[in-house]
C-alpha cells in the first residue's frame, strides 16, 4: 500500500476478534443449507462437513501463517500480491470484494423474508431498512461492528452449544420417555442411501456455508494485538468446525430419518420439534434473523475494507481510501452498501435473470480466492526464514500441495455437477473480466506515470 494511505482506527478489542473468530462461520447456510446436505448425501451428511471442514482448516492456517508473520487489512490481496504478482492482487482484492457485495445483497433478501412472518411489508423495503442499519452500524466506529458482531455471533453460538446438549441427551437416551436411539444412522437405505460419492458431491452445497472464516484476519489490522489475534483464531478453527458444523449435523441425521427434511426449511427446527420444543419455529427464526445480520454486517465490513485496501494501492478510485474522524472507511462502505442494495433491487425487478446471473457469477469465487491464497503461501513459505513465523502450516510442502489439490477437485467436481456448472463458468468469467480489467489499468497507467 501508498505510504500517504490513512490508518484505520485499531477499536477492535481481543473479546470481540475472539467472538468474530468463533462465530463469524456460522450463517443461514448452516441452519437452513445443512438439510440440502442432508437429503443429497442421507446420514453421511456429516462427513461431508467434515472434509470441507478440513479444507477450510488447511486454507487458515496457510492464511495464519502469512498473517501472523505480516498482518494487514489488505491481508490475502497483499500476500497474493507479493507471492504471485500484481494481477493475482488485484484478482484477490476485487473477487473478494465482489463475492462480499452479492452476499450483502442477498442476506438482505433472506433477512427480509424471515421478517415477514412477523411483519407485512414489501421485500425490497425491509431489506432496505436492514441494509441501513447495517450500514449504520459500519459508519459509527469499527468498535460498533466489533460489538454488534461479539453479541450477534454469541447467540449463534450458544444456539449451536443449547442445541448439542439437547441433542446429545435426546439421542443417548437420557431425557424421559426417550430411550438410546442412533438407529437414523443406518434404518433409511443405510449409512450410504445415495453411494459414497454423494459425500464428496455435496461438497459443493457444503463449502459455501463455511465461507467467513478468513474475514479475522482482515479485522485483526483494526486491533491492538494482531499477531496474537490471528494465532488464538487459527488455532481454534478445529475445534469451531468440528463442534459447530460436524457435531451439531451428526445430531440431526441422528434425531431425524435423512429422508423426512423439508427442503427450504430448517433442518434445527424439524429436530427442536421433534424433540418436545413447541415454539422451535419461532426460537430458530430468531436465530436465523441474527445469524443473516450477522453475515451482513460481516461482509459489509469486509468488502469495504478490500475497497479501501485497493485504493490504497492505486487499483481503486482513490477517494476510496479516505478515512472519515472516527477512523472508518466512509466512501469504501457507502459504495459497497449502495451495490449490495443494487442485488436487493435486482432480486426485486428481475429475480429470475439479473439476480441469478449475480448471485451464480459469485457462485465459485470464494474458492478462487482460496485457490491463490494456498499458492501464494507455497511460494511466500519459501522466502522466509522459519524463526520469522509464529504459525506454520504442518508438513510443508505436503499438505499445502494437498490444500490446492483439494480446492482443484472441488471446482472440477462443480464443473460435472448440472445444478453447479453454470456457477463455475460463470464464476470464472468473473476472475476472466478482472484480470483483462487489470492489464487494462496497467497499460492505462503507464503514459501517466511516465507524464508524472
């Protein structure tokens, strides 16, 4: 970044990053995407959480190591700068960016359809309404996002934790009138009901509710302590995926028949019922409201500050990187709240045609990002001297080479599945039009430089 680049206010405090770090995966994927899992694969649902899980696991502490020996707010953008060159950069920087715009956009649509079963108002005005509060919240301080983060991240953990203990004691027999019960495992068409590929091919639907997990280590730059910050987040996130998603999914498929899930609807709030809960439908839409905010609030914080970090290195407007008195990057949210409002309109005007083509030419770009952040850590591993780093990725080179393998065979996978070929190619478009848009720029530059 531009030496003359303003510095963010550092409001974040260890508690909130910790909050951030521990619930931030956690979204309306997880509550309402695992029951999609679960009717795909049947009761092996939870060993394909376990694989993404352990994917994302590689993916951070690759992201940890780079981070904690050089913390950033551009963080992986940077990295893949230095690694790879300055169009992996710029390809980083704005498929993250764009990636997080569309979520906005449609967590503001899934937020508004889970305040209309308490309120009766067009969609596109309560998405507004959310979509201003969030970008309230991001304008005030980055402390105000750090808090409303910590208590809305809370309660979607202590959801997940009620929910285990609940479980647990349901399925082992020891809440009254309920004897030992794991016969959902296997009384359906078995453990495997669609073939054990269906365990590899739900990884697809699976991955995306994982996405979130990386977002600490942009938010750790805005905190005292960074270094420590990214080390406490990256040794955690195996213990956070195998409680939160492979323990909590194991539960359902152990409580319900694989084959008796709605689709559409929460997978949590079938078994809350299941279990003697009357009023699941409306604890869980609660929790679904607050885990969808949460998201929001998230990735609009998280795609203002990849604004704000291309700005800084010329690839950007530049009045992007002005930072407004309480050290926040006005502009950078105020235009990426503007696009995210643009989804809701598009999801108003043309669902089927606009929206769609939106939401799938983002579809696989998380990966991309993943894909360039493994390779970036290969080849920056190698530049650094091993006392320089606080985290290191276990069995290098091996498992790195493994980790982009993994990613490689997640993306083929899509390109044989018909429900996730239109997101691949379009996807890649996407990464097609930014990188021409950056040796365009490039070219572009280079008279006015030499002018300068």
């Amino acid at each position: 970044m531009a030496h003359n680049t303003p510095q963010l206010h550092q409001g974040l405090s260890l508690r909130q990053l910790n909050m951030i770090a521990i619930g931030g995966v956690i979204g309306a994927g997880l509550f309402v995407g695992s029951g999609v899992v679960i009717h795909e694969t049947g009761p092996a649902a939870f060993l394909t959480y376990a694989v993404c899980g352990l994917l994302i696991v590689l993916v951070m502490r690759m992201l940890g190591e780079m981070a904690t020996a050089n913390p950033s707010t551009g963080s992986f953008a940077d990295y893949a700068a230095k690694a790879l060159g300055g169009w992996a950069g710029f390809s980083v920087g704005w498929l993250y960016w764009y990636f997080w715009v569309i979520v906005v956009g449609f967590e503001a649509v899934a937020g508004a359809k889970v305040l209309s079963y308490w309120f009766t108002a067009p969609l596109w005005l309560l998405a507004l309404c959310l979509m201003v509060l969030m970008t309230g919240t991001n304008l005030f301080s980055v402390t105000s996002f750090g808090e409303f983060e910590f208590w809305f991240a809370g309660i979607k953990v202590a959801t997940i934790i009620i929910f285990l203990g609940v479980g647990a004691a349901f399925v082992l027999g020891l809440l009254p009138g309920h004897g030992m019960d794991f016969s959902n495992l296997h009384s359906h068409g078995g453990f495997f009901p669609k073939g054990v590929g269906a365990v590899f091919a739900a990884i697809v639907v699976a991955i995306f509710s994982m996405v979130g997990a990386e977002v600490v280590t942009i938010a750790a730059a805005e905190s005292r302590d960074p270094e420590h910050a990214i080390q406490r987040a990256t040794n955690s996130v195996v213990a956070r995926i195998v409680i939160f998603f492979v323990g909590s999914v194991f539960l359902l498929v152990v409580v319900l028949p694989w084959n008796s899930l709605e689709l559409g609807a929460s997978p949590y709030v079938a078994a809350l019922k299941h279990m003697g809960l009357p009023v699941a439908d409306q604890i869980m839409n609660a929790v679904v409201l607050t885990a969808v905010l949460s998201c929001l609030n998230s990735g609009l914080y998280t795609a203002s500050r990849m604004l704000f970090v291309l700005a800084g290195r010329r690839e950007a407007p530049a009045r992007l990187v002005e930072v407004s008195r309480r050290g926040v990057p006005s502009i950078a949210i105020l235009c990426s709240s503007a696009v995210g409002f643009g989804c809701v309109l598009m999801a108003w005007l043309a669902p089927g045609t606009v929206f769609l083509f939106l939401l799938n030419s983002s579809g696989a770009v998380i990966l991309f990002v993943y894909l360039l952040i493994a390779l970036s850590q290969i080849v920056l591993r190698r530049r650094m001297s091993a006392e320089k780093l606080r985290v290191k990725m276990w069995f290098f080179p091996v498992l790195s080479i493994l980790t982009v393998a993994g990613i490689v065979a997640v993306l083929v996978q899509m390109a044989f599945d018909h429900t996730a070929r239109t997101q691949l190619w379009l996807s890649l478009l996407s990464w097609a039009v930014v990188v021409v848009v950056h040796f365009v720029v490039k070219v572009v530059k280079r008279p006015d430089e030499a002018h300068n």
